[in-house]
C-alpha cells in the first residue's frame, strides 16, 4: 500500500467519486445522503483541494483503496489544531487496516506541522468510533439529531478529540 498526498483531483476525480458513491450507497455518514449523483460526488472532490485541508489516498495494486482529510483550523486562536475528515475505505478493500494507516499518516503529519490537537464526529454506533477509540482518541461529547440519514431520521454523532 503506499499513502499519497493529492494537490490536484483532476487525474483521479472518476475514481474518487465512485468510491464516494460506493460508501455512500451503503450507509456511511460523511455527509452526502444515498442516492448521491456523479455529478455531486465530482463537485465535492473538486472543491476539496483548498490550502487549509491536506488530503491522502492509499493506493493498493494501483486503486485507490481510502481517502483521509486533515482540515487545518486556520482562525488565529485555532492554528494548533485540525479536524480529520473523509476517512473512507472502499469496500473492497476494508479489514486489510487502510484505515489504520491513513489514520496513522494523518496523524503523524499534523505532529510534523507542530499541530497539538485532532478533533472529529462520527456518527453514533458506527465501526468507526471502536477505531478512533483504538488510536486513543477521547470522547468530548455527543450531539443528538445531528445528520439525516437515508431513512429520514436524525443520528447522533460522537464527538472526539485527541491530543498529539
């Protein structure tokens, strides 16, 4: 597997958007609500490419397998701190610890940029939470009927911040 930071999606905007339509359709909570369109899903990833947000891929056999996001806080009282984002593993290649290692990368990267600070939300009994848990991230809270989901109900989300 190899961990790539991404400037520019242009090369690699189909594969990045099918993968967001592929987690989306199966439940994930990152945002979008199924059935999210082509043309949506290309939007989003070619406006995610900003100086305050670092963006990874892993790459497996050449695929991209997963996706991270660091968003850098940059208000002047928040510059020591970032919110990770878009943690997402294509189904084809989840339990082989993509996850992991982007998270790991991630993380490494902010301690490189002298951040001290992660923080992120994830939605309420997701797998999820057990790995930010794993990675010793501390629950800050939870915030009920924060994200619809695809059946028209509103979810909570767990709220966890850790200090690196």
């Amino acid at each position: 597997m190899e961990i790539v930071e991404i400037r520019n999606v242009n090369e690699c905007t189909d594969e990045l958007s099918d993968l967001l339509i592929k987690v989306v359709s199966e439940g994930a909570s990152i945002g979008f609500l199924p059935p999210l369109s082509k043309q949506v899903a290309d939007d989003f990833w070619r406006t995610s490419v900003k100086p305050d947000i670092l963006f990874w891929i892993a790459k497996v056999d050449e695929k991209i397998a997963g996706t991270i996001q660091l968003h850098l806080c940059t208000k002047p009282n928040g510059t020591h701190r970032a919110e990770v984002a878009k943690l997402m593993t294509h189904p084809a290649f989840r339990q082989k610890g993509i996850g992991r290692q982007l998270l790991l990368h991630a993380e490494q990267r902010a301690k490189e940029m002298g951040l001290s600070l992660l923080v992120l939300d994830t939605r309420e009994g997701d797998p999820s939470n057990l790995l930010y848990q794993s990675f010793g991230f501390q629950e800050a809270g939870r915030i009920p009927f924060f994200a619809k989901n695809e059946k028209g109900g509103l979810d909570t989300t767990v709220l966890y911040y850790k200090t690196i």
